[in-house]
C-alpha cells in the first residue's frame, strides 16, 4: 500500500489538481461518448421506424434511385 | 452463392446482415473486460505501482497518458486500413469500420494532449510548449477533425465513404512521424519508456499498471466502436429487409 491515509491519497503528493484533472476529464470523456454512442442507437431506430412507416413497407425496400413514388428524403443525421 | 464452405467462412461477417448480430453479441463482453481490466489497472497504478523518485506522484497520470497516445496513433491506422480496405474491395463494412472509428480516436487523441499538458506544467513548467512529439499529436486531433468533418458533410455516402478514405490514407504518414519525433528531433518530451529492443526504463509494477490500462483502453475501444457500427449499418441499410425486420423488433420492444 502506497498511502499513509485517504487524505494522503487525494493529496497526490500536492499534485491533486494535475492527477485528477487528468483522471477526471478522461473518465468523463468516456461517459460521455458511452452516453452518445448509447442514445445514438435509440435515435437511429426512432427515426428510420418514423420512416418506413411514412414511405410505407414496400417502397422502403426498394432504392430510391428506381424511379416511381420517389421515397422522401431522411431527416438528417445527427 | 451461399455454399457451406463459403458462409463458414470468417468473410461472411464482412456483410452488415451478418456483422450486426456478430457486433451485438460481442460489443458487451467487450465493455465488461474493459471494465475489469480498468478497476484492476487503477488498482495497480495508484495502490500498487511506487512513488516515482524523481517525479513524485504526479507521474501517475501516465497510466491514462500513454494508453491514450499509443490508442489514439493505432486506431488512426486502423481506420487508414479499413480505408485502404474500402477502396480496393469495394466493401460497404470497411468505411463503417473507419467511421465509427474516428470518434473514439479522436476522443484518445484529446486525452492524451490534456493529460500530456496536465502533466508538463508541474515537470517541465508549462502547459504546451510547440516541440515535434506535441506537434504532431496536436496535427492528429485535426486530422480526426477533418476526417469527421468531411464524412458528415457530404451527402452522398459513397463520395463521403472515398472522401474520407483519402483523408485516412494520407493523413496516416503523420503517425510513424509522431511515434518517433523524439528520436528524430531534439523535443522536451522524453523518449519512449516501452519499446521493443531494449528492457523497459520503469518499474515493473508501473509498467504492468500502464499495459493493463492500455489492454482495458482496447477494450473500449472495441466495444464502443461496434455499437457506434450497428446504428450506422442500419442506418446506410434501412432499404433491406432485414433491417425492417430488426426495426419491428425493436419496436416491439424485443432484442435484436
């Protein structure tokens, strides 16, 4: 164990501001993107069901370069 | 077409029908060993690895700093790959792979200049200095700009998926320069405390706190990748089948 107390712990030796400023951004970085990626996914089925159900089944599957009911343009991603 | 030994094949994954399934299943174990791997290097790093002689203990910033530099060189060349991979093959997969690549990278890319900075203040007296290492780690985080960037703004998915291949391909050449400007030029940044042909210059308790982290840094990385993968296959796949059906699924509330 490398710590005489908590205390000394969260000092870092004096250099708590440069520690856990470093540990603390980086973490939260992560949350964050975990928390895009998550809600990402969430958005992207919301929005294509909307979609399909506007365009209806069929012409969904068909492209949209094919000509006859053209298919209506996405909202764009986010 | 779809012979026995042909969708036994590893290659089948390379079709987004198979892959997002594929992705699904493995994309948790992922997170859980990233997890895992993370509690235990923390643990290593800051109970276990000693006090730095010279530094003190704000050397222990290094067991974020060089994980996230080494991840943030690597994933750019993976996506260089997957770009190259595009081109040649044609394969729709590979530039997913790339883009859903580059935020991660990005991410590990910032990371390592806040904690290089965070770490250069108390150790060299300052926050930024405009040396060869710091440079050309700063030119890789607006290369990962401009690569998300240019795969956003062009509508077309085919003329962004090229577009962005290119940007990968070229901005590639800036990694080997990065890796070893502190051999090349004379830089405040010291050289590599790891490498291949030489016993490493650190404690070995330091020194397996900073692997473990990095192995957990790949974790993630995976994990988070896949998932960002599957939103962007069923969005550039929404005219198949197979995605109206997982899409009913899911608006049903079950799992795909």
């Amino acid at each position: 164990m490398q710590w005489e107390s908590w205390s000394a712990f969260w000092n870092m030796g004096g250099a708590a501001y440069f520690v856990w400023g470093s540990y603390g951004v980086t973490f939260a970085l992560m949350a964050l993107e975990l928390v895009l990626v998550l809600r990402r996914r969430k958005d992207t089925i919301t929005r294509l069901l909307r979609w399909r159900r506007a365009v209806g089944k069929d012409s969904a599957r068909g492209s949209a370069k094919e000509g006859g009911t053209p298919v209506p343009a996405m909202e764009s991603e986010t | 077409m779809n012979s026995p030994e042909r969708s036994r094949s590893l290659f089948r994954f390379a079709a987004p029908h198979n892959f997002y399934p594929l992705a699904g299943r493995l994309a948790p174990w992922f997170a859980t060993a990233a997890l895992v791997l993370t509690v235990a290097g923390l643990w290593l790093g800051f109970f276990v690895a000693p006090t730095d002689a010279t530094q003190g203990e704000v050397y222990r910033v290094i067991f974020i700093h060089v994980p996230a530099a080494w991840m943030s060189m690597f994933v750019y060349l993976v996506m260089a790959f997957w770009s190259a991979v595009g081109l040649v093959m044609n394969t729709r997969l590979s530039f997913i792979m790339s883009q859903a690549l580059a935020p991660t990278g990005a991410m590990f890319c910032f990371v390592a200049l806040w904690t290089g900075a965070l770490w250069g203040k108390p150790t060299w007296g300052a926050y930024w200095v405009w040396d060869a290492r710091l440079t050309s780690q700063l030119l890789l985080l607006f290369l990962y700009f401009g690569f998300i960037a240019l795969t956003r703004a062009i509508e077309d998915p085919r003329r962004a998926d090229r577009a962005g291949a290119i940007i990968a391909l070229v901005g590639a050449v800036n990694v080997p320069i990065i890796y070893f400007s502190v051999q090349w030029w004379n830089t405040l940044h010291q050289g590599a405390s790891v490498s291949l042909n030489k016993a490493p210059s650190m404690a070995t308790t330091m020194l397996l706190g900073m692997l473990v982290m990095a192995i957990a840094a790949w974790m993630y990385t995976i994990a988070v990748v896949l998932w960002r993968a599957r939103s962007m296959i069923l969005e550039r796949e929404r005219h198949t089948e197979w995605v109206g059906a997982v899409l009913e699924r899911e608006a049903q509330g079950g799992r795909a």
